[in-house]
C-alpha cells in the first residue's frame, strides 16, 4: 500500500509533511514532559539577536485538577470527602462527586453534601440542623515561593440547598464549618518540581553541538512564574531568559542525500518509530480505554505514514519537511494524551500533563522562530521514554519486524494472522535490504523457488484470462474469510468484495511477483510496500510477517482484506452521511483514501483544493472500482496486457 504518491502504470509519486522537528542524520526526537517545549524555546530563540524573556504555558486541565481534588482530598469511597466529623455522628460535613470548572479568573469547585450540627445529649442530637444540597467554592491558583508547587487558594465560598437557594439555616451552616472546611480544599497541590528536574537532566543530552555554557546559563534562569485560570484549564508560566546572541544564518538548502547519510538517517527514523510505538503502547497500557485505541492507533499510523513520506529524497531547494512534520504529529497526539491524562492519578497524571506541556507550547514557540536544529541523541530519546514508562526495562528504542499481538490488539486488529507459506520464499533474506537506498530490484541472499512462484508471474497475452481467474479465486478466498466474524453489516458485504478486488487492481496491477534481471521477486515501490496489495513494511510493522507479505501472495492479501475491513468498518460507515455524496460511493472511496493515505485521508476526495497527485490517485481507483462493479472484463486485463 503506497502513500499519497502517483505512479506511472502502477507506481506512484511521492509528496509530504509529519513532526515539526529537524534533526540531524545523527538521531531524533520527539520530546516529552516540559522538556521539549523548554528544549525548543532555547533553540527558537538562538536566532534572535535581542536578550528576551521566554514565557511557556503549562497547561492543566480541569480534569487534571479534579483528579488531583480526588486523589488528595476526596479519598473515601466513591470519590467522597469527610470535610468534618466530631465522631459522634451529631456534627458532621460529608462532600461527595466533586466538579471542577472556571469562572472568570478563579477555579470553581462544585460539590454534592450532607451535613448535621447539633448537641449530642446520648445518643440523640440536641436540636440538629440538617443539610443536603450544593457547597461551591471560588479559588484562585498561585506559584509556591518555592517555585516547586501550584496551589490553590479559597477566595469565597457559598453553601446552596438541593434546589440551589441560599437559606438562613444553611447560612449559618457554614458560617460554623468552613473555617473547618476550607482549610482541606486549600490543601490540594500539584508538584512540578520533578518535571523541571527532567529538564535539566533532558537537555544536555538534547543539544549535542550546542554551547554547554549558554545552555547552563539559560536553565539556570528557569523559574515558574503567574499561575492563572482560562477556558481551558488552570495554567503555570514557566520563564527563563535568553541572552544576546548572534543571529544564525539562513539556512541553506541541503542537496538529496548521499547513500551514507541516507543509511544514518534511516537508523534516526527507525528510532523515532521505535520510540513513538513505544509510547503509544504505554499510553494505551495505563488508560485500557477502548475509545481511546483508535485514535491512538490514527496517531501511530498517520505518523509512520509521515516517515514513509519524508523518506523521498528532495531535490536541491526542496523545503526541509521535518518542521512542518513535528508540529502535525504534536497535533495529533496531544489531544489523545490529555484524554488519556484524564483518567490517570497521581504521578502518572502528572507525567502525562507534563508530556501535553510541551504539545500547548509547540505552536506558540514555533512562531518564535523559523528554523530550528535538533541533534538528539539515543540516549536523549531513551529518557524521554522514561519520563512515560519509569519502570519499564524494555529498550524503547528496540525496532524489529516481529509482529506484535500488543500491537495489533490496541490497533483493533485482533490475534495475528496464521503463519504464511513461505515454501517459494529464498532463506536467507534480510528484511531491511529495500529500504531506502536503492539497490537492485532482487536482493535475497538466495533464490526463491521459482516453482513455487511460477503460477503468479504476469503472464504472456494468451495466459491473462486464466491468471486473472487465479488471482480473483485467491482475493475472494481472502475477502470471504475477512468478512466471517468481522461484524460488518450484510448490506456492505458486496460493496467490500468489491473493494477488495479494486485495491489489488490499483496497488500492484493484480501482481505479486515479477522477473528483474532473469530473478523472481516482489512488487516492491521505492518506500517499501510489497506485493499484491502494496502492504508498506513501515507502516504496518509489527501488524504482518515481513516475509509473508513479499513471498506469499495469498498472506499479502489477506493483509491487504483486513486493513480494508478495519478502515471500511470502523472509519468509512461511521461517516457514511457525507453531504452531497452517494452513501456507497462514499464508502468505497474514503475507504481507499485511507488504505492509500492513513486515517487523516478519510474524506480528501471531497475537498475541492486536494493536491493533483492525490485527486489523480483517487480517479483512478474510483474508475477501477466502477468497472469492477460492471463486471469490465476488457478493463480488468487492461494494465496486464498493455492496452
């Protein structure tokens, strides 16, 4: 499967955007916690040339600051408080299902409660006045003198019965608990002492070439200023100031890549995926949020989409892609985080909140200034990693084509396939031998079986109807084997067959090997999607045998019929609505889009300004898949034969 590229024939053209990083063909790194959004503030503003102050946003949510209420004061049972109790059971305030909100410029804390005063004579209360309604509070944020805590600070109160009306009894309530009451509501704190720690532990490990004194000077002016409350959550000003610097100079364009520095950079994107997959594995690990999955799975899929794309080397002059790449896939994922954070407590929480920190800043930061340099080094991504998953001793930069049950469970996927059959396949293939640069267009370390494969070369003109019945029986198989258990509604079950069927036809000209140089191989595009169904390597790591997917035509289609499903079940029928478009018409294209694409693809057909490689691409499957629905045997053969 090829990614927003043209292909003359069958193979298409490349073009892109992913992270708004540059780095260098040393390594790179998305950064984490506060770390990154300090790392790229000191970068932005290396190219002033004026001494300024730095103010970067942390921004925590109101769910954040709800789940810090609970963990530190509403600790009983079902997220209850007992904000006084004189043990007698005749004087007593119990809080319970706490919301946090803004109002204006303070923190509005909203609270069920109960509550009983009166004079226990016994075991009776003397005249008790009892209470059931609403107890509100109004607080304001501020910065520890410490500078390593933010905590709140009650500026007026107010106590409400069950149907909010203020009354004399319930006033005189609380004119005799709050000084009781307020007291624990102050107490609540969150802690950014740790996040600023991994800063300084994070950012000599970041700045490989950089002035190690002038960074030194630069986090030593670190202090966390104005705490205050907006619409989207409470927020702490982290500063430092910059001193005078020379302005760099205006980057050049870099000239494509030799053969060298396309291996060192194929080791950098190789760890920012590994890293990527292994954060996005521990995200879903700590929430176990079915409906986060999916778009964590969009995250982690758009984003190897990206890498796949920025792989094409460019020309001289070309624009450099990587920070236009870093600041989407920020996009991408901070929304996810934040939900995630939400249901998270504690230090996870806060990780995590910390992690968003440097996504809300990214944008701001960036405008700062046009070009920034990253050298980020293995290790600099390695305690990235660390700052999400602390207790982990898996490496997170590990990167293999193992497929990986985690992997395809938190991506909707389920049990892996069963093994291929790999009897035509060569033994002593390594998997990484396409990758970037060029090379030949077999490389196996032996030959595959030529008789194993024979059956599913292109074949002369005489043999096209008997291949073509071949190639069909097999893509049926697999669609029907697809659709058992799959949970697809009956009347997409024609609609799906047929897409099936059209994909192979655009991706690979219904074939999964070919002769090169008098050798059997694979299709293979320049960016690594192989066979019948164009299944890109990268992309699907982890998801599919590497193996299976270049030797056995019938496992690459069965790769190629469940990536159809998934995208056909789970993204295209729920937004089958699309205004001005035929139902099914939709659902086959925005299907492809994303098959083609990635999740971010799903309704581009539909924009009048889309790119005219992808509009090509996208008319030439919609003419695919229609004469697929006519039955255009003349169509089918077409490609084939040469017409």
């Amino acid at each position: 499967m090829k990614n927003r590229k043209l292909e003359t024939g069958n193979w298409k053209l490349i073009n892109w955007p992913v992270f708004h990083l540059r780095f260098s063909v040393s390594g790179f790194s998305f950064s984490s916690c506060l770390l990154p959004t300090l790392f790229l503030a000191l970068m932005s503003v290396q190219t002033l040339a004026v001494a300024r102050q730095v103010d970067v946003p942390l921004t925590f949510d109101y769910e954040f600051v709800r789940q810090a209420l609970i963990a530190q004061v509403y600790t009983g049972p079902n997220e209850k408080a007992i904000a006084w109790d004189d043990g007698t059971g005749c004087a007593f305030l119990k809080l319970r299902d706490p919301s946090v909100s803004g109002a204006g410029r303070r923190l509005r804390v909203v609270s069920r409660g109960e509550a009983r005063v009166g004079t226990p004579i016994g075991d009776q209360c003397l005249a008790p006045i009892q209470w059931e309604g609403f107890l509100e509070v109004f607080e304001e944020p501020e910065v520890s003198a410490d500078q390593r805590l933010l905590r709140f600070r009650v500026v007026q109160s107010n106590i409400y019965d069950d149907k909010w009306k203020k009354g004399f009894l319930t006033g005189k309530l609380w004119d005799l608990m709050k000084e009781q009451v307020q007291p624990r509501l102050e107490s609540v704190r969150i802690d950014l002492n740790e996040p600023v720690r991994d800063v300084r532990d994070i950012l000599p490990l970041l700045f490989a070439r950089a002035d190690t004194a002038r960074i030194e000077e630069m986090l030593s002016s670190i202090r966390l200023a104005a705490a205050s409350v907006s619409d989207t959550g409470v927020h702490a000003t982290l500063s430092f100031t910059v001193s005078d610097v020379t302005p760099a100079a205006a980057p050049t364009p870099e000239p494509t890549l030799t053969a060298e520095e396309l291996r060192r950079w194929e080791e950098a994107w190789q760890r920012w995926d590994a890293f990527l997959t292994f954060t996005i594995k521990q995200f879903d690990r700590d929430t176990l949020a079915g409906e986060l999955r999916q778009a964590l799975t969009d995250v982690l899929i758009d984003g190897r989409y990206d890498i796949i794309e920025a792989l094409a080397p460019s020309a001289p002059g070309a624009p450099d892609p990587t920070r236009v790449l870093f600041i989407k896939t920020w996009e991408r994922l901070v929304p996810v985080v934040r939900q995630s954070a939400a249901l998270q407590a504690g230090t996870t929480a806060l990780r995590y909140m910390g992690f968003i920190a440097a996504g809300d800043a990214l944008a701001a930061l960036d405008q700062v200034a046009p070009d920034i340099g990253l050298d980020i080094s293995a290790d600099g991504l390695r305690r990235l990693a660390r700052i999400v998953a602390p207790l982990s001793t898996e490496d997170p930069l590990a990167y293999n084509t193992n497929v990986d049950p985690e992997l395809r469970q938190l991506s909707g996927f389920g049990p892996p396939l069963p093994p291929p059959d790999l009897s035509g396949a060569p033994s002593g293939e390594a998997w990484w031998r396409h990758w970037v640069v060029a090379s030949p267009a077999f490389a196996a370390a032996e030959a595959p079986n030529p008789k194993a494969l024979e059956r599913w070369l292109p074949p002369d003109r005489n043999a096209v109807d008997a291949y073509l019945a071949a190639v069909h029986e097999v893509l049926d198989e697999v669609a029907q084997k697809t659709l058992a258990g799959a949970g697809l509604q009956d009347q997409y079950h024609k609609l799906y067959q047929q897409l099936v069927l059209a994909t192979a036809w655009q991706e690979s000209c219904w074939r999964q090997f070919l002769r090169s140089n008098g050798a059997v191989t694979y299709m293979k595009s320049a960016i690594g999607s192989v066979g019948l169904m164009q299944i890109n390597e990268h992309v699907w790591r982890g998801f599919y045998d590497v193996r299976g997917l270049r030797w056995d035509i019938r496992y690459n289609a069965r790769a190629g019929a469940e990536i159809l499903m998934r995208y056909l079940r789970d993204y295209a029928v729920a937004r089958a609505k699309e205004g001005g478009v035929n139902p099914t018409d939709f659902l086959a294209r925005a299907t492809y889009a994303v098959y083609n694409g990635g999740p971010g693809h799903l309704t581009r057909f539909l924009k009048k300004n889309l790119s005219k490689t992808l509009r090509r691409i996208d008319d030439l499957f919609w003419e695919k898949y229609q004469a697929i629905t006519k039955n255009d045997q003349t169509a089918l053969a077409r490609c084939l034969v040469g017409g």
